[in-house]
C-alpha cells in the first residue's frame, strides 16, 4: 500500500514527530529514508525488501557500495542517503569518544569499530589513539589485507602513538568471514605489540575484533 493512502497518524513520518522514532518499525524508518518506492512497489514495501535481502540493520549497514548498486530501488541517490546517514553515526560515535574516557562508555567503543570497519570486505588492523585521560584523538586504520604477525609492524604504530602523543591504544581488525572469535595468531599479534608499546609507555587497553554483528573484547576475555 502506498503511504499517502494510509489513515494520516500511521503514516511513519507522522507516527514519528507523534510518538519518537522508536514507535517506528524497521521498515518504517527505512521508508523515511528512501523516500520513494519504485514502479509496481511502494517505499514501504521496498523497505521491507532491503531488509530483507540484506538480513537486516545489521546487514545493510556492512553493504559496501556494489552490494547496494545490485538491490533493486537503490539508486545514486538513496545509496548516497544511506551512506550519509551511516557516518553521520561514525562521527556521533567518535565525538562521544573524544568527550569522555574510553571505559566510561565501552559499548560506545564497540558500536564505533563496528560501524569504521565492520562493513569492509578486506581485512584491516586499526588503532584509537586516546590521551592521558583515555579520551579518543584519533582513530586510524593502520594495515590491511591479510593480517599475520609479519604484516602488522608493532613499530609503526609505537612511532604514530609517539607523534599523537598517545598514552594508551585500543587495537582493533575485522574478520570479513564474520566470525568475531580471536585466533592464536590474534593473541600473538595483541602481546607483540604489547610489548612494543610498553618500551614507549604506551598502554595497550584492548584489542576488539569486528565479525558479523558481534564484537570481541581482548580485555572482557582476560587476554591481555
């Protein structure tokens, strides 16, 4: 059914300014993003596609571009809204983490890995440099490709923790198979660089691996 011809206080945009946006449905939310539907399919009914096809928030926030162009209604124009829309979220996440310490807000810390590389289909390695306080001064992905202990070199990033003047790190790479469950390798790599940062008294405080919808804590596991 087309939206104009839904009763005026069901319609989302109207639901929304009424009762909050979390009175909407998924595909309602959606909906208000994409606008419009396409011929023969009403935006509600488009939304609901989208999710679908994606598996979902989850699934269509780690949609790279080509992913997107191959859904059916997605055009330049709604792909550029999504994508607005997704680091808009990065850049709220990342204030949030500059503001305040890192570990008065760990969730903040996941959701903010999740969205910056959780959705890239090649693996990176990537590190928040924070101050004295734990507060963030900069996230950068660092390495990428496939990460060993030979492909990631603990003193480059022991020489940008030095030009930050970083006094603790949050190490952080994703699994682009999807499973978030660290590896041995994982483990090595976490206490050689480790190591190599307490020469500079840099502090290693977790290291977060990114799968499909879940996020690994290195410090939550005990294995730092």
């Amino acid at each position: 059914m087309s939206i104009k011809k839904l009763p005026a206080a069901t319609r989302p945009r109207e639901k929304l300014l009424a009762q909050g946006a979390q009175a909407l449905a998924d595909e309602e939310l959606l909906a208000l993003l994409l606008r419009t539907g396409v011929k023969g399919q009403g935006v509600l009914d488009l939304a609901h596609a989208v999710l679908t096809q994606c598996g979902g928030w989850s699934g269509l926030l780690r949609a790279d571009a080509n992913a997107l162009s191959a859904i059916k209604g997605l055009g330049p124009a709604k792909r550029a809204e999504l994508g607005a829309v997704l680091e808009i979220a990065r850049r709220a996440l990342s204030q949030q983490l500059a503001a305040a310490p890192v570990f008065d807000q760990p969730t903040v810390a996941k959701q903010f890995v999740a969205l910056t590389i959780g959705a890239l289909g090649h693996e990176v390695f990537a590190v928040l440099f924070l101050d004295s306080q734990h507060r963030l001064l900069k996230h950068e992905e660092m390495f990428r490709g496939t990460l060993t202990h030979t492909s990631v070199y603990p003193r480059e990033v022991a020489r940008r923790a030095l030009e930050l003047n970083s006094a603790a790190v949050i190490l952080a790479h994703n699994h682009p198979s999807g499973a978030a469950e660290p590896s041995r390798a994982d483990e090595l790599l976490t206490h050689s660089l480790k190591s190599a940062l307490q020469l500079v008294d840099v502090r290693v405080l977790d290291h977060l691996v990114v799968g499909h919808g879940q996020v690994v804590s290195f410090a939550e596991r005990g294995l730092l």
